[in-house]
C-alpha cells in the first residue's frame, strides 16, 4: 500500500472512531494506540510520518527492540501484554509511558518492589477480566474496584490512572458490549481514575459506545 493509499485507509479508521465518539457526545475524546506487535519498524515509521504518536507493544523484548531503534522519533510507548514477574525489571528500565495490563494484586506488590528500590514510578491500567473468560488475564469485577483501592493504598510507585479490559470473544455483539459496558460502570466509580481502556479492531466501535476513551488498534492501523 503506497502512501496515499495508506493515508486514505488511516483517515477512514479515523472517521469510523469520530462517528462513534459522537454518538456518544461530542466533547468525549478518544486515543488511538497503535498496536505495533506484528509490524516492522518501518511500518511504526510509516505511522508516524502522518501523525500517529502512540504505539503497543505486548512483549518487553519487542518492546525494547523497537523503543531503541525508533529512538530519535517523539513515540509514546505503551505495553499492553502480560508481563511475567521475571520481566519487571526491564519493563522497569525501558519506562513505558503506560502499562495498560496490571492483572493481579501479586504483580502490583512486585512491581512496588522493584519500583520503589529504582525510584521510579510507572503510570498504569489495572486490566479487569469482564468477559470472564478463562483465557483472558485480568482481575475479576467483582473484586475490581477493591484490588484497585488496594493498589493505590499499598503500591505508591504505581500510579493507576484507570482501567483496561479486553471484549467478550464472541460472535454476538451484546456479550461484547456488555462486557464493556460492565467495565465503563467499574471506572465511573474508580475515584481519580482518567483512562478506560476498551476496543480493539474488531470492535473499537462497540467500545467508544460504551464509554471507551482509549482505543488499541492493530490490524486496522497496519494492513497487510
């Protein structure tokens, strides 16, 4: 795809969120990240060029593999996979400017740790399992609101600035909305809390209707 052709496809994903956001109102803002895991360096490169600024990594090698490649570029990087405790410590070192998947109250009390002794703090997304998937990591929501709370008491190196959740894997479009729906209701009453975090290519629209203000866009935002 030339760059005229990508530069078209962007402005139609783009158009696709204003539509939704607006349903929703007009003032309610939406982020994209870009969701950079299956692209090239080239390609983030390439989605810079016409303005794109943040960008998703799910994995901290790639993470750092493309931070320092594309260093000199203004990026905002986020990561968005699961983070295995072995890992804190370069996740730590690479300073993400958001972790979007804290899933559990035992990662938050190790990342405290390593956090306070590299007198560093880390904005971050407590991830909320409302699909209540097995597959899916996440906190339950029924006890979301509580670890939350417990975080922000017991962890001051991390500084939880909302909630992330992924939508229902299914074909019918009520469970995925309803799952996010039922994350928008937990964040409403999360004191402090900025970012809700919901929508993927699949279903970004669903999302924004249910109050998403942050997107996380992969295949739609990188073509093949």
């Amino acid at each position: 795809m030339d760059q005229i052709a990508y530069k078209i496809h962007i402005d139609h994903i783009i158009d696709r969120i204003e539509q939704a956001r607006f349903k929703v109102n007009a003032h309610h803002i939406v982020k994209i990240v870009a969701v950079s895991k299956y692209s090239t360096t080239e390609a983030v490169q390439g989605l810079y060029d016409i303005g794109q600024r943040a960008f998703g990594e799910n994995k901290v090698q790639e993470l750092k593999s493309k931070s320092e490649t594309l260093i000199d570029l203004p990026l905002e990087w986020h990561f968005i996979g699961n983070l295995q405790k072995n890992k804190i410590n370069q996740l730590i070192s690479l300073d993400p400017f958001l972790f979007q998947s804290l899933d559990s109250i035992e990662l938050a009390q190790a990342m405290q740790t390593r956090l306070a002794g590299a007198d560093q703090v880390m904005d971050t997304l407590l991830q909320i399992n409302t699909a209540k998937e097995q597959t899916k990591s996440g906190v339950s929501p029924v006890s979301a609101a509580d670890i939350y709370a417990q975080i922000k008491e017991e962890c001051p190196n991390i500084n939880l600035k909302g909630v992330m959740t992924i939508g229902a894997h299914s074909e019918d479009k009520r469970l995925i909305q309803k799952s996010f729906e039922d994350t928008r209701h937990i964040f409403d009453k999360l004191d402090d809390a900025t970012i809700c975090s919901m929508g993927m290519s699949g279903d970004f629209e669903l999302a924004i209707a249910s109050g998403s203000n942050m997107v996380r866009l992969g295949s739609v935002m990188f073509p093949g």
